[in-house]
C-alpha cells in the first residue's frame, strides 16, 4: 500500500471532531397522507435528536408541485430544530400549480447562502421551468451567484455547492454555472434528482448524488455530510432510518480546477437565404415567446418583468414589474400589450409608454400564449378559457370546466376555439359564446400524457395534435371524434406546425427529425428528414413560413429546410438552452425567436 492512501485510510476510520455536519432530505416526494408523509415525520424526528450545523432540503419536495402539498410539507419542516434551508426541483418547477409563485410565497426565495464558521454553502434552483425541458440556472441567478461569493468568501474560506441537478449535462447551462463556481474554492456540489447514490467530477470540481428519501424495498433515509476541513476531508454517509449511518463517499477536498473552456456549439457557421441578428441578451432567463408590432419587441422574463424593447436597436423602451416569473407571450393588440402574468392578473399596458391602465385580477396563473382576433383576446388561464374584449377589458365570457391549466397558443378559426389543456383533454368551444362544442381524451388517466403544450394544426375539417403519449392523432372538426391515430411510429411529443393552407401537419420527434404528414381522412406520411439536434424534447413550434421550415431544439440549435425540397439548409447554433417558440412581425415578415438563457433574435429571410 503506498503510503498516501494508508494515511488516508487512517484518516477515514481515525476518530475524528468533524468542523460541519449538514443532514440532507432529497427527494422526499411528499403528498398528503402518503407513506413518505410519514417516513419524513420519522426523518425529523431523528434529525431534530442529532447534532447539525444545518438541515438542507435539495429539491423535489412533492410530487405535482400542488399549493396543498407544498404547504403541507412545508407545515412539517417547520418542525426542524436545526437552521433550515430549502429549495425547490423539478417537480415544483415543472408541473407547479401556482407557475412557481407559492414556493417563493412560502419560502421567501427559491435560492439560499449560508455559512458555517468558514464555509459558505450557497444553493439556486435549476428548473425546469413550466414546461419539457432540461434542467436551467436562471440567468439571474448566475449573475447572483457570482456576486454573493465575491462578498462572502474571503482569504480561508471554501464553498459548499448545492442544486438539485449534478454539474452535468443534465443542466443545459451548466457550463456557466461552473465557470461561476471556478472562481471559488469550491470543495464539493451537492445534488440529488436521480434517486441514486453517485460520486463524479467535472473539470475537477468534486460532485456527489445523495440518496431520495425512498430507494425503493423499503430502504427510507436521508443522507449527513461531515466536512473536516482541517485534514481536508469530505464524509458522505447513508442514514436509514433507525439505523446507524454507512459511510458511502470519503474524498480529498480538491480546489484546483482544470481551467477547460466550454465547448463551442457545433453547428452551420451561417443559413442560406437568412440573415440572423442578436436583437437583446436580457439579464434574465426568458420563458415567453415574444409579441411583435411596427416599433417593438415585447416579452416577460424570469425576474418578473414585462418588457419593451426597440426592435431596430435593441435598446428599452419600458418595463413593468410582476410578483412572479413571465410564462406567457404578451399580447399585442393595437396600441395595447395585455401581459398575461403569473401572480393572476392580466395588465393592460399602453404598449408606447409602459403605463398600465388596467388591472384585472383574474383566472390565474396564466402560462399560456393568448391570441387576439379582432378585439378579442383569447386566453388560457388555470382551471378556465376566457375571451375578454380588449378595448373595454371587460370579460366577456369564461369556461371553466377544465381540471388543470392550459398553456399552449389556442387557434382560432371561423367560430371555433381549439386548445388543450394538461387535465387529458382537447376542447373546442364556441367563440361567441364560450360553449363547449366536443371534446377529446387520448383515454389516459395521467395528466402528463395530455395535449396540454401543443398548438393544434386546424383544417375545415379536421384538427391534429400530437402530445407526450408520442401519439399523432387527427380528430373530426365537426364532432370530435377520432379519425386517425399514428401509431407511435415516430416518438412525436408536442412540436407541431403547418404549411400554409394546412394540408400538411409538421412535427418534431424525440430523435430529433422532422415528419411531414398529411391532415387528410386517414394517415399518410409525407417525408422525414433529420434536425440535426440528437434527442429532443423541447415544446417549440414548428413553423414554415416564406418558404422554409423552421425548428428549434433543447440545447439552442435552429434548423432550417427548404419546404419545397425538404433538405435541410443548415443547423445554426443560437446559444446552448432551450428555443421557447417562432413568432411572426406582421409590418416586416421578420422571424423572431427566444431562447431560455435570455436571448431574442430576429431572422430576415431573403426572398
């Protein structure tokens, strides 16, 4: 044995005064009345009869992110006797009730920085937020993160890392996130999400995945961090309930990084028949596609704000402030902007000079894209569909018999409102008078299988969808019954456009292709051709539009084909997250596209 590792292995079974001891509760998945309910009760009570410096709860505290559960669990942490710190995982971010807002509500912040004696511990949500998507720091919060470690850590001091997702691919922005964190002696990241033990590093920087709260065949625990800092030392043990803890991980605290930079994205150095500009690069993470008219670009962002900017310059125009994160476009409608917001009000704002000269508290939290016809905003809301008249903001009528929210654009054809929404279903109803006229169900019981994120393509006599059952199906426009179903023959998800008298559906696979298919009586495949993007899961449209077809990815890739050919022209990197959608300039015909990571571009095409 060399002598490095037999002193090594002294040090690991050597009795020793560790400086922190963190307990650590991941994944715990807590409903109400479920038997993790109960396993986390169990959890605390061990807990509170140890001694910590700290408690840390690392994401994925329930199951749907519901308001009753987030509540719940949190009525039960409060129990802690230790200092606690929490923040939130996918599963509050991704399917949440309130879009995100009843975390903060609770918990103040869905970020938090401490320290012990001489180690800072600094945690970030990491989303996915409000939709399909990889795991994402907010643009925010990596500027945040950079700021509070410059402040807090000063000559012998370290960082202790923490999010719910590892330092991997998993995250699409992780790459920022360590660059951030090589500025720092950072010792460890501590994660969970994957319901697994794990130990990993990333240009050095040591990583570890702790244990959920259930492992399955009744394994029910939580994990302990002992960091001794004076021998440089890091302990993570597996603590099962009413037993005694099993060191899992020992390993050297380790501050020299490799200095790697980040990958270049890989893809077409330009696309034929496009001109493609950088119009913003927000300080915030950006969620909405974006609303467009002769002079602006309009958007919401991560930290709550909707925003104007100028569309030749870049340059803002004016911003109003929310209580919550953006989802939904803001809707142009003349010299109005009606911004559907995530604290449950929709804001009539004079789109030249910010004022906002209505205020409705309504059927919120609105994440869906509305779409105006007319006078006429058609809006999606939580639990409702409504149509309010946008001149006089008055309501004027509301569906309300939907068990969960809608999210995805609506289309609006002759007098039908067609859309979908996450509670399994695909309704149209009357635009005059907000009927329900037929609805659909794919005959799945599980909300997440539903049409809840797709803009339906509508024919005079049919509508198209595809959703996460990866299923394409064509229903009657006239009764709703179903005419066709592919048989999951492609792994299609939500990605759907048209061609310009819908004849033709497009759709983007999980395998990152492109399928042409037919909107007639029965099914027909018309063409398939590859992105360019690997696995795919972003819900971005697909559009066509003067003559070429655009898709964007998961990780920032825009590819365009030739409509008339097929071909593709070229797979152009725009960043490295994920692409929210493709809107239309009415004045100009310009392409505008927003990009998770805060970005806006706009795309010229050469006729």
């Amino acid at each position: 044995m060399k002598r490095f590792d037999f002193i090594l292995l002294f040090l690991l079974t050597a009795v020793v005064v560790w400086a922190q001891r963190i307990a650590i509760l991941s994944d715990i998945h807590v409903s109400p009345g479920n038997v993790n309910e109960g396993k986390l009760i169990e959890a605390i009570g061990e807990i509170n009869a140890a001694d910590y410096d700290a408690v840390m709860v690392t994401g994925d505290l329930t199951n749907q992110g519901a308001d009753d559960e987030l509540t719940h669990v949190k009525s039960l942490l409060d129990g802690i006797k230790h200092q606690l710190y929490v923040i939130p995982g996918n599963h509050e971010n991704n399917w949440s009730q309130s879009a995100c807002k009843t975390f903060n509500d609770l918990w103040g912040s869905d970020r938090f920085v401490f320290t012990i004696d001489s180690l800072v511990v600094v945690g970030m949500n990491c989303g996915p937020f409000m939709k399909m998507g990889d795991g994402h720091i907010k643009r925010e919060d990596l500027l945040w993160l950079d700021r509070t470690l410059a402040e807090a850590v000063k000559p012998g001091m370290q960082v202790l890392s923490v999010n719910h997702y590892p330092l991997l691919d998993d995250l699409d922005n992780y790459r920022d996130y360590i660059a951030v964190l090589k500025k720092y002696p950072v010792i460890t990241h501590q994660s969970g999400h994957y319901h697994a033990w794990r130990q990993y590093e990333t240009d050095r920087i040591s990583g570890v995945m702790v244990r959920a709260l259930d492992m399955g065949g009744g394994d029910y625990g939580y994990s302990i961090m002992d960091i001794d800092r004076k021998r440089q030392i890091i302990r993570v043990c597996n603590k099962p309930l009413g037993k005694q803890p099993e060191l899992k991980y020992a390993y050297k605290i380790n501050t020299d990084f490799d200095d790697n930079q980040p990958p270049l994205p890989v893809g077409a150095s330009s696309v034929p028949r496009c001109d493609i500009s950088l119009v913003i690069a927000d300080e915030a993470s950006i969620f909405t596609r974006v609303g467009v008219d002769k002079t602006s670009v309009y958007y919401g962002n991560s930290s709550g704000m909707v925003t104007a900017i100028d569309k030749n310059t870049g340059e803002r125009r004016w911003q109003v402030k929310t209580d919550a994160m953006l989802f939904a476009r803001p809707a142009v409608a003349g010299n109005i902007v009606v911004a559907p917001t995530a604290d449950r009000r929709l804001l009539w704002i004079d789109a030249r000079t910010g004022k906002v000269m209505h205020s409705h508290e309504a059927a919120g939290p609105y994440v869906a894209d509305g779409v105006v016809v007319g006078d006429v905003l058609y809006q999606g809301g939580y639990k409702c569909f409504e149509a309010w008249n946008v001149k006089r903001h008055k309501l004027l009528w509301r569906y309300d018999s939907i068990d969960n929210y809608c999210q995805a654009e609506p289309v609006v054809d002759g007098n039908d409102v067609v859309f979908g929404a996450w509670d399994t279903r695909l309704r149209c109803l009357d635009k005059r008078t907000g009927a329900l006229r037929w609805q659909w169900s794919n005959g799945q019981d599980r909300n997440l299988f539903s049409p809840g994120n797709v803009v339906p393509v509508v024919t005079p006599d049919r509508v198209v969808i595809v959703a996460p059952d990866r299923v394409t199906t064509c229903i009657d426009r006239r009764t709703g019954e179903q005419v066709w179903r592919e048989k999951n023959e492609h792994r299609v998800r939500e990605s759907l456009g048209h061609n310009a008298d819908c004849t033709v559906a497009y759709a983007k696979t999980m395998d990152g292709d492109i399928v042409a298919m037919s909107t007639g009586e029965h099914y027909e495949l018309l063409w398939t051709e590859d992105a360019g993007f690997g696995y795919e899961h972003a819900p971005c449209i697909v559009l066509e539009h003067k003559g070429l077809i655009f898709a964007g990815s998961r990780r920032g890739m825009l590819a365009v084909f030739d409509a008339a050919t097929h071909s593709r022209l070229a797979c152009y990197a725009l960043g490295s997250s994920e692409v929210n959608g493709f809107d239309i300039d009415p004045s100009t015909g310009d392409v505008y596209c927003s990009l998770i990571e805060g970005k806006i571009y706009r795309i010229a095409v050469n006729e």
